[in-house]
C-alpha cells in the first residue's frame, strides 16, 4: 500500500513546487500590467511578501518611478517589507547590484539610507554617480551634516560629489553650511563660501560679506567670487573696499566682478589700478573698465 502512496506523493510535491514558483514569479509577470487604476494597497502587500527583493527593487526603478500619485501608499508598503535595509546592504554587493540598489534607495530610501549612499560617494565606478542623484532625489535635510563632513575629510572625488549634491538641494542645506561655516578651517570656508555662491541667492549677500575681511586672503578671494556669482549689483557696496586689498589676487579677482556686475561707480578705484605694479591687475582693471563702457581719458 505505501508502495503506490510514494508516486502520489512526489506528484503532489511537483505540483505544489510548480504552484510556488508560479506565485513567485507572478510578480515579475505583473510588472508589465502594474500599476493598474484597480490596484489598492493589499494587493501590494501580499506580492511583497512572495516577491525577490531585487526584483521589487527593479520594478521599483523601472515601473512605478513615474507613478507620483501612487507613491505615498507604495512607500507606506515598503517601509513596512524591509527593502530599504535589504538595498544598504546591497550596496556592498556585486556592481549590477550595488547600482539598482543606489537608484531604488533614491526613490524609496530613508535617513538610515543617508549613511551609506554617503559612503559609496567614494567608489570609482557608476555606483557613485548614482549614489549622488538618489542623495539629491531624496531632498532629506539630515544629509547636510553627512555632506559637509564627507566634503571636509573626505578624498578623490568625494569633496566635489559633495559639493555638487549640497549645491543641487540649495535651501534644504544653505542654514546647515552657515551654522557650519565658522567652526571649520580656513580651506574649507572657502569651499563652503564657493558652494554658498553657487546657489546664487541674493539673501546670502549680507551673510557672506563678513567675510570679506578675513585675515586669510584666500577666504576674500573666494568671497569676491561667490557674490560675483550671486550676480546682484548690490554686491558693489561690499566690494569697492577691497580694490586697494594687500593682496594682488584679491584686487585682480575684485576688479574683474566689478565689470561684470556693471558696478560703473567702481570706475574711478579702477582706473587707479590701470597703474597697479602688478600686470594682471592692470589687465583686470581696464577689461572691467571696458564692461563698463569707461575709457581711461573720461
């Protein structure tokens, strides 16, 4: 009898081994049909728990990036899958992986995801780039203090990943950079006073102009060109004092933003530094002149 049970039995193993996979991969096979204006939050729910993480992480990135209105009851059902840590960890993985993984933490990843895309900033192939945009995609105000420490200590490209992360999310990191910006070295205010240039916010004009009386002329320098590229002519005020600074490079970079920002009361100071003992300040001097539309015998 337990002769003709065992045929039974491995059929019925068969069959329930078929049903599994089919109900594994049914996931897959709904990528092309999801999401559907019937879909709702349980049926997600119950897909998650049979699904491959990676390949919700691929539908993820592929399929639902662009379903904005969906997004709020999706993110609600990831965070409660654990797919978030599945992908940090996964960004120590295999390259193909590691990349999925930075661009799904981009769509759904929290602060706990901060750390991490932080720290692969450094890798040398596309993961890094990738980790950049989720970072900026994410618009999360706890990265700025990653950020500023990771521009700070950090080496090869990651300074200027950094830099271009923190100048992308403009407002959500500018109060962190000036609480930040006394309490660092010399060259780091003056990566800090760049970044805060490139955001080209009049409002930071006051806030920066401080600084234009630094002891270190590196940190002048710098600040004459982040008000440069903040590009208000109100910036003429703060700048004309620093035509006569010690230091060449800063009259030389002074006089240049001057023409630019067609500051034409600047034009007498100019003209003095036509005679400056240094040749690329008197060069400075007569383009910014020229800007102007002044010409020396006015």
């Amino acid at each position: 009898m337990a002769y003709f049970l065992w045929p039974a039995l491995a059929i019925a193993l068969v069959v329930l081994g078929v049903w599994w996979v089919r109900k594994k991969t049914s996931f897959s096979g709904y990528n092309t049909h999801w999401p559907t204006p019937a879909w709702n939050k349980k049926a997600l729910e119950d897909k998650l728990l049979l699904a491959d993480p990676w390949e919700v992480a691929d539908w993820v990135v592929g399929r639902f990036a662009s379903k904005d209105e969906l997004w709020p009851e999706l993110k609600e059902v990831l965070k409660k899958s654990g797919l978030e840590g599945v992908l940090i960890a996964g960004l120590s993985g295999e390259p193909k992986q590691r990349v999925l993984a930075a661009k799904a933490l981009g769509l759904i990843g929290g602060p706990k995801s901060l750390t991490s895309l932080v720290k692969v900033l450094g890798s040398k192939d596309e993961v890094s780039l990738e980790a950049m945009e989720a970072i900026k995609k994410l618009k999360l105000p706890e990265c700025g203090p990653l950020l500023l420490d990771a521009l700070v200590t950090g080496k090869g490209a990651v300074p200027s990943r950094c830099a271009h992360i923190l100048i992308s999310l403009g407002n959500l990191v500018q109060e962190c950079i000036l609480k930040t910006l006394p309490q660092v070295s010399d060259p780091a205010k003056a990566v800090f006073i760049e970044i805060l240039g490139e955001m080209k916010q009049k409002e930071l004009l006051t806030l920066l102009a401080p600084y234009l009386k630094s002891s270190n002329s590196l940190i002048r320098q710098k600040t004459v060109q982040a008000l440069g590229t903040i590009g208000s002519p109100s910036a003429c005020t703060f700048l004309i004092p620093l035509l006569a600074d010690e230091d060449w490079k800063v009259r030389a970079e002074t006089a240049k933003v001057l023409g630019l920002l067609g500051c034409v009361e600047a034009a007498h100071d100019l003209k003095k530094l036509c005679a400056d003992h240094i040749w690329h300040v008197q060069v400075n001097a007569k383009e910014a002149l020229e800007e102007l539309g002044v010409s020396l015998e006015d």
